[in-house]
C-alpha cells in the first residue's frame, strides 16, 4: 500500500505536470437519488448511522466510473450539527472515521492497484448558503480543528476545505490545516458578482489561499454558467492549479436538502467541462445533482 505522503507527492507532480484529473460527484444528492432520505440538520451523515454501505457503494461507483479523487461523505459529521440532533461529540468522531473508512474499503473493493486520493471533507459549520450564521472566531478556531484532526486519524491524503462563503472561516481551516501538518485544497461557493456569498472578493480569497500554498483552488455548488465564469477569472488571479465542480441536475430543497428535476442535464455539464478544461482546469468533478453517469460520462471525454 502507498502511503499518503508518497500519494500527495504524485498528485503534487501530476498537477506540476498540468495532469487532468477526475473528482467524484455528489454524494449527498446521490444518497436521495437512490431512495434514501437526507433530512436536515444530518443531511448527508444521517445514513452514515443508518445504512452505511450505500455510501460505500457510491464511493464505488464513482472509481468504477473513473474517479481519481473520492471525496468523505464528511460534510455534515461535526460536533456542532451532531449536537443539534442531541447526539454525542464522540458520536460524531466515530461517524467521521466510519466515512473515511467507507472510501478505503471502496478503493479496495473496486481496484487495489489503482491510485485514488481521499480528500477529507470540511464543510462550513452552519448552512453553506448564509453567511450570517457563520460562528464566532473562538468557535471556528476550536470546533474545525477537531473536524480536521477526526479526518486526519481517518487517514485522508488531503482536506478539502469546500462551498466556503467567508474569509473568516476559510482562514480558520487553513490555520487549522497548518497546525496539523495536513495538505490542503480550497473550494467555495459564490455570487453572480462572482464573490464570496459574505460578499467578499474573490480576489481576497484568492490572496489568502496563496498564503497557504493550497493543492488546488476552485468554485463548488454553482450552475455549471457561473463556474465557467469563476474559472476563467480564477485563472487571471492565480498560478494555483484550478478546480470545477458545479450543480447538475435539480436545485437546493429545504428539506431533504436537494430536488431533482430530471433535466438530463448531462449533454449541459459535457459542454461546460471543455470549456473548463480549455480555461486551464485540472481537477473535475461534480456537485449536487451528479452521478456516476456523469462522471463516466467525462472520462470517457477525457480518454
């Protein structure tokens, strides 16, 4: 077995090399579309206590279909939302080493020789869509640390820091990231004016993430228009190497979190990753509302 610092080393030189390289899709949405319930606060980490060998079969999936990046079903496992549904903070340390174990039995099963990245999910602590609820700096600094240091015993390659929408906390988990001596990728979620959704600059993002020497930078959970906008503006701010994986089919749900429309929007999102690709993006995957049709669908565009 490859050790993760061997792994980042060859990831580190794929992207020094302009490499493509293939993330998966949604997970939370792919957990509703296969019949599942995904209610609020847990969203996403509620069948991690339920049924959790569907979450492995969609991290299988996803490699099947060509996936070199598999994302921890992690998005929702901190102490804070665990708390909400009266539920320990051991709890929820346990449920993170789960998720981060169901991706290593996935890598396993599917293809043992093949190389694939754990990428350690690290949400914002409140709603990805209002900065307002955004916690205190007290509160960040404690609370995401022991976010990132359950994905570390989980073994993950690297965090990914995702659908980040204030300088303030995405400067906590970057502190935090530093303090544990685990590499670090940068997402986050904008507006049409292409900002922060705090309505912060992309600008002063972009300046902060270069202070900590990111593996890649991109924009997450957005139409597949705004992304193709933020690559390119992204690609004037820095050297950093991108990353894109925008919305497919449906939109956000105040219940289960997500509603699928069925768009097909497949053919949509193809044309948006050439485009991406063309801009200079290297890693691509796919938010809420894709699927391992998707990303098969890519590869097979890639090869």
């Amino acid at each position: 077995m490859i050790s993760e610092y061997i792994k980042i080393n060859i990831l580190e030189k794929r992207l020094k090399n302009k490499e493509k390289i293939l993330m998966n899709g949604a997970t939370g949405t792919e957990i509703l579309n296969r019949g599942y319930k995904t209610t609020l606060p847990l969203w996403s980490a509620e069948i991690l206590l339920t049924n959790p060998d569907v979450v492995q079969q969609i991290h299988s999936d996803y490699i099947d279909a060509g996936a070199e990046i598999i994302i921890t079903n992690t998005f929702r496992t901190t102490e804070r939302t665990f708390a909400k549904k009266s539920l320990t903070a051991k709890k929820a340390r346990e449920t993170t080493l789960l998720a981060c174990q169901l991706v290593k039995n996935a890598i396993k099963n599917s293809n043992p020789d093949q190389i694939v990245y754990i990428a350690g999910n690290v949400a914002p602590l409140e709603d990805c869509y209002s900065p307002a609820l955004t916690p205190s700096k007290k509160e960040l600094d404690s609370e995401i640390y022991v976010y990132m240091e359950n994905l570390k015993q989980g073994n993950v390659d690297f965090i990914l820091i995702e659908t980040q929408i204030t300088l303030k906390e995405i400067r906590a988990a970057f502190e935090a990231s530093k303090r544990l001596h685990i590499p670090v990728a940068l997402t986050f979620c904008i507006n049409d004016k292409l900002q922060l959704l705090s309505g912060e600059s992309l600008e002063d993002a972009v300046r902060l993430a270069e202070k900590y020497n990111p593996l890649f930078i991109g924009a997450n959970c957005i139409s597949t228009a705004l992304e193709t906008k933020a690559v390119k503006k992204l690609k004037q701010l820095t050297q950093i190497p991108l990353s894109a994986h925008a919305q497919g089919d449906g939109k956000p749900e105040d219940d289960q979190g997500w509603e699928f429309t069925q768009e097909k929007s497949i053919d949509t999102y193809l044309k948006a990753v050439k485009q991406w690709i063309q801009d200079g993006t290297q890693i691509i995957g796919g938010c809420c509302g894709t699927t391992p049709k998707y990303i098969k669908s890519i590869k097979a565009m890639l090869t």
